[in-house]
C-alpha cells in the first residue's frame, strides 16, 4: 500500500506542468541599474524566480518606458544574467516564448544555459516594452 502510493505521488511529480516546477526556485533580488554611467534613465528589475509564471520584468524608474528604451533591453537583460547567473556559464539558447504572464498570450524572451532545460531557463517580460 505504502509503495503504491509512493508510486502514485513519483508518477504526479513526473507529470508536474512546467509552471508548478518553476515555484520550487527563490526568488532574485531586485534592483535598479544605470546603463550609461548615470546619463540617461534608470532601470529596475523587479524581484522575480526569473521563470515562466514568473519573469523578470524590467522597467523605467520614474516614466513609463518609451520605443527608444528597447535599444537597452538586451544588454540590461544580459546585465541581470551576469549578476544572478554567472558569466562562467554557456548559453545554450536565446529565443522569445510565450511565458502567460499576465494573460494567456504574454510574451517572453527565454535564456536557457548548458545543461538545458527548465531548471536551467531564464525568463524576462517582453509586453511592457512599447
């Protein structure tokens, strides 16, 4: 009985969508990041697990973000990496998914490093960008 249910619980784990196994990841600090010195605007991070049900999502301190704040979206992505991944890592894939955030059709831009997988995926918000 007690290995039939043992069985039964491997089996529901196995079979755990993608979002439930994102919840067993802390969550990264916040923080805020001056691209250019200090000219320019400021960026925040927000507090995140960087996963699917839960992306980074980075932001215009003090505005809202206008189009000519995406020409810093991939290097302020790839800044958060090399402070809460390692630069020592080898990216194995960048490539825009559809994570649900904040609806059904929520966009993301997914980092995944060598070994690959889930539990190796990194994920930032894309909608907020205009």
């Amino acid at each position: 009985m007690k290995r039939a249910r043992l069985l039964l619980v491997l089996a529901a784990a196995a079979c755990a969508p993608p979002a439930l196994a994102d919840a067993g990841r802390q969550a990264f600090a916040g923080f805020v990041v001056h691209p250019r010195e200090g000219t320019g605007p400021s960026f925040e991070f927000s507090s995140s697990r960087a996963t699917s049900d839960s992306p980074v999502v980075i932001t215009v301190v003090g505005r809202k973000a206008k189009s000519s704040d995406r020409q810093f979206r991939t290097s302020l992505q790839k800044r958060w990496l090399r402070e809460n991944v390692g630069e020592a890592r080898e990216l194995r894939m960048r490539e825009q998914s559809m994570c649900g955030f904040r609806g059904p059709d929520g966009r993301c831009d997914r980092y995944e490093f060598e070994p690959g997988g889930e539990d190796n995926a990194y994920y930032f918000y894309l909608d907020n960008w205009k």
